[in-house]
C-alpha cells in the first residue's frame, strides 16, 4: 500500500535546527498554510493550542525504521545518554520512527490570513505540515500514568514536569 499527502503547509523559522533541539518549549514560529487551505484556517481563532502534524523531512536514511531508542529527550534535563534505558520507539517521543510523521502541540499566537504564529512548535524550518486539528475539551486527559522507568529517570533530574 502506497500513501501519498499533500502538505497544506510548512514551518518558517529563524533558529537552527540544533537551537529547536536543545529549546525547552519556547521557539515562536510561524506555520505557513498554502493559499488553497486558507479556508480551512476559518473559526480556528480563539483556541488557545492546536495539535500539528507534520512529516519529518530531515530525518536521516539510519533513523527511518527504527525500532529501538533511548529517550534522548531527558538530556535536556540533565541525564547523561548512558543512564537512559533503551525502549521501543512507541514508548517515547522520539523523531526517529517506522513512519518520519510527527505531533506536536503548539500554542497560538496569533492567526493573520494564512499564517499562524505559534509557540511551543519542535519543529524545524521547512518542515511541510501535513493537518492541524484544535486542541478542545474532547482531548484533555485528566489522568493518566507512565512506566515506572520514565518516573524513575525524571526524579533523577528533579524536573518539574512531575
């Protein structure tokens, strides 16, 4: 089976792809919706977030199948890559994956024709965006758990996360 998208979008930034890594949240960028999609874009204002996805273009031939990964992400907060277990790619947030799509969810700024400025996007420049659907009441999880092994390595770096 064959699967073909056409992007309604893209991602336009000033900062490196290396910045948007090591950024903890706080990248402002712009998604740049094609002028056919532009109505699309209509009672989107007055969500606060939207959920983006995207195909990750830059991922590189090594990363595209991966089954097996150590969640690099907790670097950020201080774990050294040695001291992170590796686990299947469905049980962290990683790029590297069977199919190179992506989510992120990301608050909006503001909405001006057909761009949207956001905050909170991990996404690089040029990144093509395949959908953005609202963030709504529908979607929030009151509660919900996480493996022992993510709990364990997050008290570790004394994160605020929890």
């Amino acid at each position: 089976m064959n699967i073909c998208f056409d992007p309604i979008g893209y991602v336009k930034t000033e900062m490196s792809d290396e910045d948007i890594r090591k950024a903890n949240g706080n990248v402002i960028s712009k998604i740049i919706i094609k002028e056919e999609y532009i109505d699309g874009l209509q009672g989107l204002e007055g969500y606060s977030h939207i959920l983006v996805i995207s195909y990750l273009n830059k991922l590189r031939d090594f990363e595209i199948g991966v089954l097996k990964v150590k969640p690099r992400r907790l670097t950020k907060y201080g774990l050294k890559l040695e001291e992170l277990p590796e686990v299947g790619v469905f049980a962290v947030d990683s790029p590297a994956r069977p199919n190179p799509i992506g989510l992120s969810i990301a608050e909006i700024i503001k909405i001006d024709k057909n761009v949207i400025t956001v905050k909170g996007l991990d996404l690089f420049n040029e990144t093509p965006i395949l959908d953005i659907k609202p963030y709504s009441y529908e979607r929030v999880v009151k509660e919900f758990k996480v493996p022992d092994w993510y709990s364990e390595l997050l008290k570790k770096t004394r994160s605020k996360i929890i």
